[in-house]
C-alpha cells in the first residue's frame, strides 16, 4: 500500500515520518503523476491560502477533486481541513470540497494562541490523545453525513465523511501514530489493499 503526502508546503515530512514508522510506504507529492499508484493522500498543516493556490498552481486541483468525488481516501491536518471543507472563510481561492462542513480560519486566535490538549477519541481507544493545535481552524458547521471523531467542550476538533478524515490539529508533531493508523485503516478498507501490497492501482 503507498499513501501520498502533498509536499507543496507544510508539515509533510513529519507524516511520512510517521506512515513509515508503521510500516507504511509514504511518498511526497507534488505533481499530477505522482497521483498514480497512491492508496490515499495527506494534505498537510501549513498555509492553507499557499496550498490551495499551489494546487492551482501545480495542475493537482482538478485530479484531486475527481478522484475524491470517487471516493479516494484523504485526509487533511489543519490547514488541510480547510483546504478540504466545503465552506471556508476568508479563502482567496476555491477549497476541494470534501469535507461536507464549515471552517472558520484561524477561529482560536493567533500563532501565540496555540496550545497543546488531551482530547477524547473513541475511535482511537480509551486513552486521550495529546492533541497539538497550531492555529487551528474552527469547525462552524457539519453536514448531516459527516461524523464528529473528537471534541474539546462544544467545538468539534476532528471529523470523518466516508473516506475523508479532517483534524484541527496535527498528529504528525506527536509520536502517537494513532491517527495514522485510523487512516491507513480507512485506505485499507477503501482500496482491499493490505499494507504489505506491493502492487497498487491508480484511483
């Protein structure tokens, strides 16, 4: 199985970092035919306004937004929940449109505002996670087919449409590679992959 990180801008490093430690073949990506082949794809923390002017940039929107359309696993930290979300605030250019929810960017204030959380996540088990936020992005609204993974108080922090995962905050800055996990899941119930596949198809 071979998942994809978008290497535009941001944290990708560490996410391959992590998809490796389990064992999992990561690749960076920052072209359309490095498309093929992929399982899934990671959309990175960083500059959401940057990455999605770069995918415009580097002819990535278009195949990206087809190949989620079909159902091709994605899963987007931070800013790349915003770059996902359907409805985005203050986006200078247009969002992939994945994620059926509301984003606010910036919602919980400024980069001196960010801050570190124990958050509970049933899906990942009975132990909290340590949650990093970095300027996190605020979730206004969610649609009737998108479920609520994790909340601190009433803002939803983490969520999931079908294949599309979205988190404010980023795992791949922590060394619990629950969330990976939870993803590579996800790509492996999605594409009948197994994480020893050395053959991989083109979504």
């Amino acid at each position: 199985m071979r998942v994809g990180v978008l290497a535009l801008q941001g944290s990708f490093a560490e996410h391959c970092q992590s998809f490796r430690r389990l064992d999992v073949s990561a690749s960076e990506v920052r072209l359309p035919d490095e498309l093929a082949g992929l399982h899934g794809l990671v959309i990175p923390g960083g500059e959401s306004t940057t990455i999605s002017h770069l995918l415009q940039e580097f002819r990535l929107f278009s195949a990206l937004t087809r190949m989620i359309a079909k159902g091709f696993p994605v899963w987007g930290t931070c800013a790349g929940m915003i770059v996902l979300a359907r409805r985005s605030t203050d986006m200078p250019y247009p969002t992939l449109g994945g994620l059926d929810i509301g984003i606010e960017r910036n919602g919980w204030g400024r980069q001196v505002d960010s801050y570190e959380a124990d958050i509970d996540v049933p899906s990942l088990g009975t132990a909290p996670f340590r949650a990093i936020f970095i300027r996190p992005p605020v979730v206004a609204d969610v649609g009737s087919e998108v479920t609520s993974l994790a909340r601190i108080g009433d803002a939803i922090v983490a969520v999931r449409q079908g294949n599309v995962l979205g988190t404010t905050f980023h795992p791949e800055l922590t060394t619990d590679l629950r969330f990976h996990r939870y993803f590579v899941d996800i790509v492996v119930a999605a594409s009948g992959a197994t994480k020893r596949d050395s053959v991989a198809t083109t979504p």
